[in-house]
C-alpha cells in the first residue's frame, strides 16, 4: 500500500489509520462521489454531463469560487478514538454529527496518550507550543505515566466502593482515549481539514485531521486534489506522517 500512486486505493470499511499511539482513524462509509457534486451543481442550469474531464475540471471551479452546496450532497462516517484533550477540540466543530462513547455506562479503559516528545510554551503565541530538543523528555513521560497509573487506580477504587461510573471518571485526566462515530459532509470536513491540519493547530489535533484528510482524498479524488491545490500553501505538510 505504501507505493500505491495517491488517490487511486479505495478503502474498504474498516480501513484504518492509527494515530497518537494507541488511537486511530477509520472509515466506515460513506455517500456519494465526485461525480455526484457534480451532477448536483449541473441540475441548477439542466446541463449533462460532458465527460470526466470537463467534469473533473468542472467540480475544481466550484470548490475554488466557493460554490460549497454541492459538496454537501457527500459525506464520510470515521471512527476515531482520541484522547479527550482532542476531543474537546474536535466538538468544537458543530456541524459534525457524532455519538460519543460514554463514561455513564461503561468503565473506561486505562489507556492515556503519553507523549515520548515533549514541546515548552510559546513565549509569543500564548495557545501554542514550540519544540525544544533540550528538554527532558524521558522525565516528563515518566512523570505523566506514573500520574495516570496513580489515578486510574483511584478511579477503580471509587468504583469498588460503590460510587457510580458518571461520578468516579470525575477523577481521570484528559488524556485518557475515548471513541466516536461521526459522519460530516465534504464541504463542512473541508473546512474542519483547513483549520486543523494548519501549522498553527495543535499537533496532536493536525495528526487526527490528516489521517481524515487522507481517507476523504481516497474516496473522493477529484474533491481532494481541489482541496490540496487551493489549500497547500496554507497547510504544513513536511515532517508529518501518520502512524500508518
């Protein structure tokens, strides 16, 4: 699969991206193709189709003049498991239609995304991190798995006391992983792919979205070499790679 031209493998359900360790991004399935963005912009003057390159060329122009309703008519289900720290993020785009796996009912599994790299504060950017190859790393993963073992013992401890599941996951960090299904149409993905995978968004939260951004441009092609060609110069592609 690695020396597969871009664009051209098409996923089956259940093809899977990890990510952030013990993470992952996987598609379910989806609706529609580019064909049908395009179908959908010409019924609005009653053209028909007049070959895949003029169509190809055709669903370039509408996604470069913003012409997103098309886009619209296609969506993608994932199934992503996350910290919660990027979860918090992630809801932060509302257009997306997700259910999430819950602490109520079930007993979390004790597993926490603990970076091996560690990045210091920004001293411009108040929300952002910079990367320090001087600092001791292996200290602070240390110091973060030994925290989250100690709590997830006293999150156990709470539950064999009686406490419920709702009230004892008070006590868990938020990296500790949780678990969602989402569906999003293309033309709202795009916009989350935009903001999330630009330099000035926050790693973990980049890794999630370029795993999204690769399923998207497998399933739909033409769509994806719009994105690329109009958001490149927007979007730091050098040194990231998936987990894959």
């Amino acid at each position: 699969m690695a020396n597969e031209p871009e664009y051209q493998f098409k996923p089956e359900k259940g093809w899977t991206i990890p990510i952030l360790k013990s993470g992952y991004v996987r598609y379910i399935d989806h609706l529609g193709t580019d064909e049908r963005i395009v179908e959908a912009a010409r019924v609005s003057y009653g053209s028909a189709s007049k070959g895949p390159e003029a169509d190809k060329k055709l669903l370039k122009y509408l996604y470069t003049h913003r012409h997103t309703s098309p886009f619209e008519q296609c969506s993608i289900t994932f199934n992503i498991k996350m910290p919660i720290v990027c979860m918090r993020q992630f809801v932060r785009h509302r257009t997306f239609r997700l259910n999430e796996w819950s602490g109520r009912y079930s007993k979390l599994d004790p597993e926490f995304y603990i970076p091996d790299e560690w990045r210091t504060q920004d001293t411009v950017n108040k929300q952002g991190s910079i990367e320090d190859k001087e600092f001791e790393h292996g200290k602070a993963t240390m110091a973060m798995a030994e925290a989250c073992g100690f709590v997830y013992q006293k999150y156990e401890q709470l539950l064999d006391m009686g406490v419920a599941k709702e009230m004892a996951r008070f006590i868990l960090p938020l990296n500790i992983f949780t678990e969602i299904y989402v569906n999003c149409d293309l033309h709202n993905l795009m916009h989350f792919l935009t903001l999330r995978m630009d330099s000035h968004a926050q790693k973990e939260i980049q890794e999630i979205a370029f795993a999204m951004h690769k399923i998207m441009c497998k399933l739909y092609p033409w769509t994806g070499e719009a994105f690329d060609d109009k958001r490149k110069p927007a979007i730091t592609y050098i040194n990231f790679k998936t987990n894959e």
